[in-house]
C-alpha cells in the first residue's frame, strides 16, 4: 500500500497539472438593448461567456431590459452567464445599502442562476474614509453571501486604488475581475493590487467597446486553471475536526508520524500537511465544526483511497451531513465510483454549522487527502 505521504504529494502534483478551458466572451452595454439575434451572433463569433448588467446605469435601479437579456442568453447558447452590479457607497439609502443591493440582485436573477455575480467597483465617488468604505464592501458581501449569492470583485487597479489606497485589508473575496486593455486576451499584465494576487484572478476585460456582429460590447476572457484562492476557502483556524479512528503511531505502514490527523487543508497553504486516514474499514466518519455559522458554496472533497492493489478507483457509499444555522439537517448519499484524482463537488449554498462526512461503505480504508470548504 502506498504510504499517505505520497498520496499527499500527489495530490499536490494533480492541481498543478490540471489541464485549463479558455473562454472568451463579452459583457453588454449598459445602455444598449439587445435582441435574441445579437446575442446569436455573438456566439457564431466564437464568444461563449456573457456578462450581463442588472442594474440601470448610475441610479442602481434594477434594470428593466435584465430579464430578457437573461432569457436570451440562455437561448443564444453561452456556456457561462454571470451577472454584473456596479456598486458604489455614496451614502444613497435607497439603493446603495447592502440590504438593498444584495436582496434585489437575489430576487431578481431565476432560480437556475449558477454564475458569479461580479461587483462592480469602479466609480470614484465613494464617501468615507478608507476604512469605512472597506466596511461598507465587506459588508455587501457578508450579505450577499448570506442570500445565496456567488460574489466576485470587478474592478481596475486605478479606481481599486483610488478608493481603497494600497491597503491590503482582508475579508472581502479575492475572486477578481480586472480591465486593463494592453496584451489583449491573457493575464500577462496581471500585476497584485491592494489585496488581490494572481491565485484569484479569473476574468479579464482586454477590449472596450469594440464593435461585435454591428452592436457595442466589451471584450472578457477567462481561463479556467484549477486556482485556490486563499481569500475564498476556510483555514485550518476556523474548523474543529472529530473522527470516528485515527492511524495509530506504532502502524506498520511508512509515513511521518509527527502528521497530526485530522486537517483540513487550504492548498494554497503549500507547506502544510493535510488530509485524515482512519486506518481503517468503513463505517468511518470525519467531523467538522465550524467555528461561526458561515455561508459555504460548497464542499469539495478528494478522497483518499488505499487498497491492497494500489487501485486509485474504487465504489463506495458515502453520506454527507450538514447541519445548518437554524439546527436543520440536510443530507447528502453518494454511491458511485470514488476517484482518488477527482474531487466530489456537494452543493450548500447556505449558513452552515457542522458538516458530519460518513463513508457506509467502500473497499479501502477510509480517508480524505483534502476536505475544502468554499466560501
């Protein structure tokens, strides 16, 4: 059986080789009106993301052509429809107000939305000093989150500045958007700002208002690379870990003992160890806790598979328990072909407290090199 050390720098050696899907696409003008025929062609030119504005141009009002311009992308064919609401803390108690912003992006966009909601912070005109209009951003997004949304920050490095100086202040996603038109569909001129670096870079706008099947719209591209974004995952300090068994300091087995076990592991963190292995059989569990109730997207899991053979593939029954703010429990059953190179995806979507992970049944000993929570 192979030791658990070379299961982690496995793992480890599988991020990095994962192979990337490249999108260009385009984001609509705020004060253009499109038709389901612009939005065709838009895709017979190669273009398979779209950005769409859900609020009126300078008054922050949802937007009266959104639902259609939705419905139609979804009927044009784009891969990937994300949504963009410019934002700005300019002291308007109707509009500008995380309530309002986050809540009436919420009850707008349909059920199926699956995108990213990418908050626009462009304009200058933010009142305050720094530090409150950093409050003001994180507290939009902490709302955001909590109704169900996937948030991003759309901005450029001039306006970021001019707004929020060089602080570096955490706590608001490093999930980026960026504008910069020089070397075109790439992210060769992607230099960190405030606290943004090149692990949450997701999206560029390379092209303004460039001229696409006779209409006006901005160029993006997006390269899906298999990025952990520190910004946007749990770290070791917020979970408390339980376990049903742990591997017992005198096995047999050659690994390092000085491995504590149970952690969880934020891969961005390099330099730590990770992973839990029971050594042992189902039925086996893992606990997590953690430490506030938070929104979670979701949990991606990697198991850890050790089988006399040395088969990365093996079937297993696993349930996945989680237990939200309210106390409620929602649970999870998955029965299938466990891939110690695939990572289970689980859906959550909402404030959670505990997430319980039992395997009921799997030929191999129980464990997971990495247990992810996604904000």
């Amino acid at each position: 059986m192979s030791s658990f050390k070379y299961i982690i720098i496995f793992a480890l050696t599988l991020l990095s080789l994962t192979s990337a899907s490249s999108y260009k696409g385009i984001s609509l003008n705020y004060k253009t009106d499109y038709d389901l025929s612009d939005l065709k062609c838009f895709v017979t030119q190669g273009k398979n993301m779209i950005r769409i504005p859900i609020f009126t141009y300078k008054t922050w009002k949802i937007s009266s052509s959104f639902a259609t311009h939705y419905k139609n992308a979804i009927s044009a064919g784009f891969k990937i429809v994300d949504v963009i609401a410019d934002i700005v803390n300019n002291g308007d108690t109707n509009t500008q107000t995380p309530a309002y912003i986050c809540s009436s992006i919420s009850e707008t966009l349909p059920t199926e939305f699956n995108g990213t909601v990418w908050l626009g912070i462009l304009d200058p005109a933010w009142n305050g000093i720094i530090e409150d209009r950093y409050d003001f951003l994180e507290t939009v997004v902490n709302y955001c989150h909590a109704v169900g949304l996937n948030v991003g920050i759309h901005t450029d490095p001039t306006a970021w500045n001019e707004i929020f100086a060089t602080s570096t202040r955490t706590g608001i996603p490093n999930k980026l958007s960026y504008s910069i038109y020089s070397t075109g569909a790439n992210f060769e001129d992607f230099e960190p700002f405030g606290h943004f670096d090149a692990t949450g870079v997701r999206v560029k706008e390379y092209e303004l208002n460039e001229e696409l099947c006779g209409r006006t719209v901005d160029l993006l591209f997006q390269n899906d690379t298999v990025i952990v974004d520190h910004g946007s995952y749990l770290t070791f300090d917020q979970v408390q870990a339980a376990y049903s068994a742990i591997r017992p300091k005198d096995d047999s087995q050659n690994y390092d003992p000085s491995i504590e076990f149970p952690q969880i592991m934020n891969p961005i963190v390099t330099g730590n160890n990770s992973g839990w292995s029971s050594g042992a059989y189902a039925e086996q569990w893992i606990e997590f806790t953690l430490n506030n109730a938070t929104y979670i997207d979701q949990l991606e899991l990697l198991p850890n598979i050790h089988t006399p053979t040395g088969e990365g593939k093996v079937s297993g029954t696993v349930q996945i328990d989680i237990t939200c703010e309210d106390g409620a429990v929602s649970s999870t059953k998955i029965d299938k072909v466990f891939d110690k190179s695939v990572f289970e995806t689980i859906k959550v979507g909402v404030k959670i407290t505990k997430v319980r992970i039992t395997t009921l049944k799997i030929d191999s000993w129980v464990g997971w090199t990495r247990v992810l929570f996604k904000l």
